[in-house]
C-alpha cells in the first residue's frame, strides 16, 4: 500500500503545482494588459489636457488656432524660416528647453 500513497501524493503535488502555474499565468496576464491600458489611459487623457497643440481634421497641427485677418486670410500662427540651414564647424553647444 505504500506505493500507491506515494504516487498519489506525487499527483496531487502535480496537479497543485499545474493550478497554480495556470492561476499565476493569468495574473501576470492580467497584470499586463492592465499596464497597457493604463499607459493608453493616461496617454488619451494626456493629450486631452495638454494645452496649445490644435488639429485641424486633415491631421495638421499648428501651436494656436487660425485667425481671420483684416484681408479675410487665415494666420495659422506658424512663423516661415526666411534664412538657409548654416553649419559651421567648431564646439558643439547643447540647447534645452526652450519654446
């Protein structure tokens, strides 16, 4: 009778480990997908309310929304760059922040 109680003790610990291997597959699962919504979460309610960004529906940005001139034309609020692109070779210098 011995045998038989050791095998059956084998199975159980088996079955017991295979439970919870299966149970800790889906919490880590859960856990997962539980991260990604919550990054897309905070990224929708990010964009939401950060302010200055606005699109127009062809997917355009521009920082501030059109006006109508005195001409009955729309300023974007978008500046043009009048001058080239210089390079010039020397020490770099690093910028930051800025607006």
């Amino acid at each position: 009778m011995e045998p038989d109680t050791a095998i059956s003790t084998d199975e159980t610990r088996i079955r017991a480990r295979d439970t919870a291997a299966r149970l800790l597959n889906r919490i880590t699962t859960g856990v997962a997908v539980g991260a990604v919504a919550g990054v897309g979460l905070a990224g929708v309610v990010g964009a939401y309310t950060i302010p200055g960004i606005v699109s127009d529906s062809s997917g355009a940005t521009a920082s501030t929304a059109g006006t109508a001139g005195s001409s009955g034309s729309t300023s974007t609020g978008l500046q043009s760059s009048t001058g080239g692109v210089s390079s010039s070779t020397g020490s770099g210098v690093a910028v930051s922040g800025g607006s």
